[in-house]
C-alpha cells in the first residue's frame, strides 16, 4: 500500500518548488510536481539580480545577517535571518554541484555588490539572467530524476485530511473538472501577488492564489501589509514594465530626475545604495513633484564594454526601444515587485495546518521583516526550501508561533456570481492606487470595502465549486488591504501617510486568520 506521508505533493515550479522536489527524490521520497503553466514558467526565471551569499574572502555569514537585519527595518525574525546567512554558501554549493554556470572572474566565482549590502556578495550567472540560468537548470535535474510533473494543472482548494496531510484539489487549466488528491504533505511554493498590482515587475500567474487558497483552509496568514516595490522598472507608454536590476546601481549608475539631477544625495547616506523601500518612495516623490510620469537611471558612467557584458538582458531590451544605455538614460518608475508577507511557517516551512508547508515567496517566516534585503528572494527559496525537505523526510510536529496581532476575519462566503476577468484590472488599479507605496487612511478603508464588497459577490457560497481565480485575487487584495490598514505606523514598505513615523508598539507582526464557528476575534 502507498505510504502518503511518501509522496508529497509540491505546488509551482519556481526555485523552491523544484528544489524541494529535486532534495525530496534524492531523499528517496517520490515527490509530484503541479503547476499552473510549464515547468519553466514562473518568476525565477525572470530574476535578474542574482542570489546573495557570503562567499568572498572580505565577508562573512555574519555580515550578511546584520545587513539582513538593518534592512528589515526593525521586524526581522532574527532565526530566520541566521539561518538564511549561515546556510547560504552551502546552498550555493547545492547549485553549483547540479550545474548552475556562475560567472567567473580569474578562476573565482564573480561577486556584485547590491543596494544595503555592506559587501560584494552578489552571484549572477549569464550577467543579468541568473533566474534564467537556475530555472533551466533545476529543471533539467527534475526531468533527468523522473520526478512526476502535472503542468498546466492548478490548486484549487485544501480540504481537511489525515495526520499525513490536507487534500487537495485540482484541475487542468483552463476549465479542467476538478480532481481530489488522497491526503498527503503538501508544499505550496506557489510564489507571490506582485501582479494584483496594476503596474508589476511580476508574471500574469502572481497573484496570491496560494495565499487565499490557505486561508480558507485554515492557515494563518502575516505581514501582507508588507509588499515591496522596486524603484527602477523601466517606463514608456505602451511598453511592458521591464525590470532594471538595482545591481547596475552597484556598478555606479545614478538616479536623475529631468534636468539630470541627482535626488537621491541627501536623501539617504547611502544614496542610491539605500534600501529599495527607501529609493522607491524617493522616486514616487520627484515622480509626484516634477509631475512627469518617469524619473531617469543614468548609467553612462559605466564603461560600454562592461555595461553591455554585465547586463546582457537589459541592454538588449532597451535597445529594442531605441536606447543606448551607455550613452542614453534610461527612463524608470516604481512599480510592485515582491510579496514580504504569505502564510506564516516555522522556520521549518510547517504552516499551522498540520502537513501543510510552504517555502520561497509564499511564505513569512519572518525573515526579509518590513523590507527585503535585494538577492536575498532566491536564497530564501533554496534555504528554505532544504528545510521542508528535511521534514518531508522526517516529519516532526510544529509550526509558526502565534503573531504579536491576530486578527481573525469572517469565514469567506457569497452568492457566487460567475466570475468576469476583467475585474482583476479593477482590483489591479484599486491596490495601486490606494494600498500602493504610499498609502492614506482613507484609500485604505475605501479599498478595503471594494475588496469585501466583490468577496461577497464572487465567493462561491458553498465548496462546491471550488472558488475560481477572480475569487482568489479578491480575497488576498483584502487580507493585503486589511494588514495594511491594521498597522497605524510606517515601517520598511508599508508607508501611512497619518502614520509616517515608526512605532514602538509594533514591533510585531500582524496575522489575519479565518474566524470559524464559535471563535471569536482575539
């Protein structure tokens, strides 16, 4: 008889869900992969940036996890930010061993340095294309270990299980019937909410669903007041919103703003160096001031042989709009681009439903706090990701500690009233405007009321059948809304205008909970 606890069933294909399927088969578990797309397809591969570790000879796991910390902005959990630092360099042993070509500079592994990094610990591959190069290259491990993949099949719902696991429910996309899962382990490595916003860094698939779906099965949810924006995506009316990896600001390009001022000097010591919540407001504000939909990145100080070999992608992008970066500025504006918060873990990936995990962007284990150190979003899927594995292996009781704030919210219910697409470009605008880099009380309770309002006409009124994707968007733009309505301060990237400074009190994370009969609101 198939043993469930066995064979786990791991949910997207971005670098933590391919890694813990590809530990888990090495572990002599039988892992089944399901993904809404191909297997290829997910924000991992479009990450330029890099993946960060203290390997060179200057640094130490120490300093990446004070830098982690200061980034944070007050809210890090300070376990999970030694273990991402201190397991890091053996997770990048991890992908070098299954083939990832890291670039070289005489013979050692190159180092870039990123904004908030007190070191050059940033490991690119292919220059600006190391998502690329890791995606390509885990799968090609997960198709060599005959690992069973079910693509362009998505999660539906979770229902209740055994001790092993939940059940889950799923459906070939689009308009599959749906199909129940026996229960076993599940991971949700399903990734963020980055494209709920109407300008997004992120791929169309991003938008919480993992989130919702948990939610409704139970779990706890934290910190998704927390969404960071990147303050450099490139910007022309028509064009798609192309990321211009902060790491070309470590190699000395400059924020300017029409007459070729730089705004960032005096704003931040580190100038445009500082933490990208910090740049990222900085930008919308001379956005705001000079009334011009766009500020610029000047790097023509970067020699053109250098610039065009260490971001390939880039150059090539801009130069298909006409755009010589080593000569041109280049045009950018703010826009959303991770999701800090998710369905809050141990350290362990266990969520507070027994046999239920979740690992890279999904999850809040507290590690990135109120603001995400840059290049540390791959580590924390592959660290992370080695943990659930382990546990897959040898489960053990657990999960993650009770938040500071627990906000417990009515059960999702409505009349279910066929879902129309073209309401995620509703909620898309409303959360940019109103629940976006800087955020005012009354846009947050006006959006928060939308948000509920649509909950209670798409929500489907009984489980049956299980809610579709306009749904999901719904409900996690209201969790987002609510923790950012919750929290009266300004912290990392959630900025309140009638709250613009820190608060002592809050020094605690927010979770939001599914309120079931006979429990109150605590």
């Amino acid at each position: 008889m198939k043993e469930p606890k066995r064979h786990p069933l791991v949910v997207g294909s971005g670098i933590a869900g391919l890694y813990v399927a590809l530990r888990c088969r090495e572990m002599g578990l039988r892992p089944t992969i399901v993904t809404q797309g191909r297997l290829e397809e997910s924000n991992t591969r479009y990450a330029q940036g890099g993946i960060a570790a203290a390997i060179g000879p200057d640094d130490a796991p120490a300093r990446h996890y004070a830098d982690t910390v200061r980034a944070g902005d007050g809210l890090v959990n300070r376990a999970a930010a030694r273990l991402l630092a201190d397991d890091a360099p053996a997770r990048i042993a991890a992908l070098v061993r299954y083939g990832v070509p890291f670039d070289t500079a005489e013979g050692h592994i190159a180092l870039g340095r990123e904004a908030a990094h007190s070191r050059a610990r940033i490991l690119h591959a292919g220059g600006d294309a190391t998502g690329l190069s890791i995606e390509e290259t885990l799968k090609r491990r997960v198709l060599e270990g005959g690992i069973d993949i079910e693509e362009r099949t998505s999660l539906r719902a979770l229902r209740p299980g055994s001790p092993d696991g939940p059940v889950a429910v799923v459906a070939r996309s689009p308009g599959g019937h749906p199909v129940t899962h026996e229960p076993r382990p599940i991971v949700l490595a399903t990734g963020g909410a980055g494209n709920l916003y109407r300008q997004s860094t992120n791929r169309p698939f991003a938008m919480g669903e993992g989130i919702a779906i948990a939610f409704r099965a139970g779990a706890i949810v934290a910190d998704m007041e927390f969404v960071q924006f990147h303050p450099t995506a490139f910007y022309r009316e028509g064009a798609p919103r192309f990321l211009i990896t902060e790491a070309i600001r470590g190699e000395g390009a400059r924020l300017v703003n029409e007459a070729g001022e730089r705004f960032m000097v005096g704003t931040h010591p580190d100038a445009e160096l500082a933490p990208r919540d910090v740049v990222a407001r900085a930008v919308d504000r001379e956005i705001a001031r000079s009334d011009r939909p766009h500020v610029y990145l000047d790097a023509t100080r970067i020699p053109r042989d250098r610039l065009f070999a260490r971001f390939p992608s880039i150059c090539r992008f801009l130069l298909l709009y006409g755009l010589d970066p080593s000569r041109d500025r280049i045009p950018i504006a703010p826009v959303a681009h991770y999701m800090i918060g998710g369905i809050a873990t141990d350290l362990d990936g266990r969520t507070s439903i027994p046999g239920l995990y979740a690992a890279g962007e999904v999850a809040a284990t507290g590690v990135h706090g109120a603001n995400r150190l840059g290049s540390n979003s791959l580590l924390e899927g592959l660290v992370f990701g080695e943990k659930v594995a382990v546990q897959l292996r040898n489960p053990r009781a657990g999960g993650p500690s009770p938040p500071g704030r627990t906000v417990e919210l009515p059960t999702p219910t409505g009349s279910g009233s066929p879902e129309d697409p073209a309401t995620i470009e509703v909620i898309q605008s409303r959360l940019w405007d109103d629940v976006g880099i800087v955020r005012a009380p009354d846009g947050l309770r006006a959006a928060l009321a939308a948000f509920e309002t649509l909950d209670r006409e798409v929500e489907p009124a009984t489980s049956e059948p299980p809610p579709g994707a306009v749904a999901n968007a719904a409900l996690t733009a209201t969790l987002i809304a609510r923790s950012a309505l919750e929290r009266t301060e300004s912290r990392g990237a959630h900025f309140r205008t009638d709250w613009p400074r820190r608060r002592k009190i809050w020094e605690r994370h927010v979770g939001l909970r599914s309120r079931k009969a006979g429990r109150g609101r605590r």
